[in-house]
C-alpha cells in the first residue's frame, strides 16, 4: 500500500531528514520534538504532577484521571518515546490524555532521565522504580495494582517491555498487560529489511536510529543486554500479554514484527497488528489522518480489554 497520502502536506512541513545528525546536539533535538508537540489534547477529570523516590534522585510522574471514582482504577504506566534522548511529559500529554479517557484507565507517565546525560540503563531503572512505587502505593493512589499494565511508544516501547523483563526476574509488580506501539526492541540496524528499505523515512530514519543508539548506549550495536534490547532476551517466557503496532513505512517495522513473534513463541498472549500506509509516529498526526486516528482507537481498544 503507497504511503497514506494525508501524510504528505503533514511531512512537508517537517525538517528535512537529509540534515548531518553529526552536527546535531541532543538540545537541538529536544527543541524541534517539542515544537512538535499538541497542546490541544482532551480534558480529563483530573491531572497531579508528583515526583517520587528514583534510584538516582526523584522521577517527576503526571497522574491522568478521567474520571472522579472512589473504586479502584485500572492502572496504565506510560513511558513516552523520543529515542532515550529526546521527548517528555509535555510531548506526549495529548496522547495521554485520549488513552486515559479512552481506556478509562488511570494513566501514569513517568519522565524518566534522558541520555546522553544520563546514558543506559538509568531510563530503564527509573521507569522500574516508578512502576514498583505505583503498585506499592495503590491503596494510596485508588488503583488496582492487579490490573497495571506497561505502555509505550518507540522507544516507551523499549522500556515497557523491558520493565515486564525486570518485574519478571526481580520479582516484581504482576503486571497484566503490555502495549508496544511501534517498539525499538533490538539495537542492530543492519539486520532489519525494514530499517534498509526505510532508511531515509520518512520521519524516522536509519541515521536517526544510529544517533539515538549511540547517546543511550554508546556504541550503534549493543545486542547483549536483554534491559537494552528485549528481542535479544535468552527466554521471552513469562511476560504479560501483548499488543504490538507497527507501521508499514517504519524502520522498526521488522525487528516489531520479530519481537511479537518471539513472544507468541515463548508461550506469551501476543496480538501484533501492522498498520498499512503508516510510518514511525503517526499517533502524532490523530487530528489530521484518518487511518491514524483509526489506529489508534485500535491500539487503545486492545488495552482497555487487557485490563479487563
């Protein structure tokens, strides 16, 4: 299917994906992500920023209500995407926002600390310590820590499922169900048809990956450590269920696809859906493309029924 043609005025507008990221600083980065942002997300009943005990200082969360209830919520830990460098609870407010009124979920994102000033694994502890003091203060926060799930995007994505790793081999929070919107699960660029084919995006491109690589783990491989690049885990075995989105015009498009196979082979609960005519991102551009605003109810649909 060619490229959803409601993209293309919207990527126009975009910088061009042929800049020299050598020349380009992570403040750089962060700057034009933000620009992108929408401030125009949908009310919710509530919203609380607290900053809680991390293992390196505090982790500020926004807590996302949609409605006002005195029984216990499901719980959505929301990790945002922006390639462990880039994106914060800003970027991402309005596609919190819908989850949490769409699911009827409480939502927590965590702004977890960013490389390369705070490089691999500090993103991923931090987003383990949140979700561990959320289900410890479930009581407190009037969730159901029974029905907690992890999700994201990118590299969110990364760091939901990475946290269903750590809570499995450290023994803690039962989590109920993961959602992996178009993940980053393996850190090795050559080894994906989709990474060659969409190597110049659009919007994500296999520089760009190489970019992130390099300021969250140092180096542009780094496929040993499972916290760093799930698909590489000796045994997927044991994981929540999963729903995993991809995008047909994604660099990450193939190595999502693996990672949904692997986890069905591991005897895990997996529904992998790949979005037609779409690219890495689109939960950005809701407001203006149809198919992605189709998506994305697709995405949250299965969410709310994983915490059924």
């Amino acid at each position: 299917m060619p490229l959803d043609p409601a993209l293309e005025p919207l990527l126009a507008l975009l910088p061009s994906s042929g800049e020299d990221l050598s020349l380009v600083t992570p403040e750089m980065m962060r700057a034009n992500y933000e620009l992108m942002a929408d401030p125009n997300g949908p009310a919710v009943a509530s919203t609380e920023n607290l900053n809680i005990p991390g293992p390196r200082g505090e982790i500020s969360v926004r807590i996302y209500r949609p409605e006002e209830t005195n029984d216990l919520s499901p719980v959505i830990m929301f990790f945002h995407g922006g390639g462990w460098v880039i994106g914060n609870l800003e970027t991402h407010d309005a596609l919190v926002r819908s989850m949490a009124n769409e699911t009827g979920a409480v939502v927590v994102a965590v702004d977890y600390r960013l490389a390369p000033e705070h490089p691999y694994p500090a993103a991923a502890d931090d987003c383990y310590a949140a979700t561990c003091w959320v289900a410890d203060h479930a009581d407190t926060l009037r969730v159901d820590a029974q029905r907690l799930a992890v999700a994201g995007d990118s590299a969110g994505g990364n760091l939901a499922t990475v946290v269903a790793l750590m809570a499995r081999d450290k023994d803690g929070p039962a989590i109920a169900f993961q959602s992996l919107i178009y993940p980053a699960v393996d850190m090795d660029s050559d080894r994906w048809p989709s990474m060659i084919a969409n190597a110049e995006g659009p919007l994500l491109t296999r520089e760009a990956m190489h970019w992130f690589y390099e300021h969250y783990v140092g180096q542009q491989k780094f496929v040993d450590d499972p916290y760093a690049a799930p698909l590489r885990a000796d045994s997927l075995a044991g994981l929540p269920p999963a729903h995993v989105t991809v995008a047909q015009y994604d660099p990450l498009c193939d190595e999502g696809l693996a990672y949904a196979e692997a986890l069905s082979g591991a005897g895990t609960a997996c529904e992998v859906e790949c979005f037609d005519g779409l690219i890495h991102g689109f939960m950005s551009f809701v407001a203006l493309v149809p198919t992605a605003a189709a998506a994305q109810q697709k995405i949250f649909a299965a969410l709310k029924a994983g915490l059924a």
